[in-house]
C-alpha cells in the first residue's frame, strides 16, 4: 500500500513532496531546503528472531551499542536482501518508516519534538511526505529511546 493511500485512510494531515531523486536522508533535506533535523530516516534493524525500524533525525546515526543494551537483545543493521524482501512495493534501497504497512515494530528517536514537523521518505527515492511527528505517534505507536549519535557531517 502506498504512504498516501494509507494515511488517507487514516484521516491524517500530510503534504506529498515530490523532488529530484535523493539517495540519502541528507540529500532529501537539501533537495527540500529543509534542515537535516526535520528529515527522518528510517533504518530496519534485525534481533535475533525478528526485524523492526529505528525512526531517527538524517543527521544522526543509530547507535547499535545503545539500543543494544536498552533493548537487551544483540541487533545488526539488515541486510540489502532482508530490506529488499520486506520492503516489496517500493523502490529498491527505500525504508518506509510507516512499520505498521509491513507488521514491523518502531523505535523513535527521543530527541525528535512531537510536535515537529518531519519529512519522510515516500515509497520512491524521489517522493517524500511531510506530517507532524505527533500525527506519526498515534498511527505508528513507536517505543521511544535514545538511541542516536550525531550529527553526521553534512555529504558535499
């Protein structure tokens, strides 16, 4: 099911960006002029039995060691395969953060304000869809930690 579709359905408020294909969450923010903080990224991580998505700034990066030990349970980033293969309807290297389309649990960021505006990728490398932070919470019911380093240095 596609992004807009399905927060259609569910009643909430978001705006569909369309812009130049952008391959990193950072490259979305430039090609959006928006700062790095208000695009989330979303990463599929892999427990022992089962994957889940870690929802974080594009200017952070996850910190394994952390979310380890808050979670207690050892985890990995997944491979391009496992991404490929539960991430079916988009384009290949997309991770939507909307984890209920694909029966997968959330973890969000801590730092992100709920009342943020944020910026998303869509289900293509050159879609994004902006909402509330607060908007994603209730649909998605995310388990917050903190859980990032950053932020990253800015790609040339």
């Amino acid at each position: 099911m596609r992004v807009a579709q399905f927060l259609t359905e569910q009643r909430v408020a978001f705006e569909t960006i369309i812009h130049p294909p952008a391959f990193t969450a950072q490259k979305r923010a430039k090609f959006l002029h928006v700062p790095g903080k208000q695009v989330a990224k979303a990463v599929l991580l892999a427990g022992p039995k089962d994957f889940f998505l870690a929802v974080l700034p594009a200017t952070h990066r996850v910190d394994t060691r952390a979310l380890m030990e808050a979670l207690g349970k050892p985890i990995r980033l997944a491979t391009s395969r496992e991404l490929e293969a539960l991430f079916r309807d988009c384009e290949m290297g997309v991770v939507s953060p909307f984890g209920s389309l694909y029966a997968l649990p959330i973890i969000l960021e801590e730092a992100i304000d709920p009342e943020a505006m944020l910026v998303f990728e869509g289900y293509t490398h050159a879609e994004a869809i902006r909402m509330r932070c607060r908007d994603f919470e209730r649909l998605e019911r995310p388990l917050r930690l903190r859980f990032a380093r950053g932020p990253e240095p800015l790609a040339p």
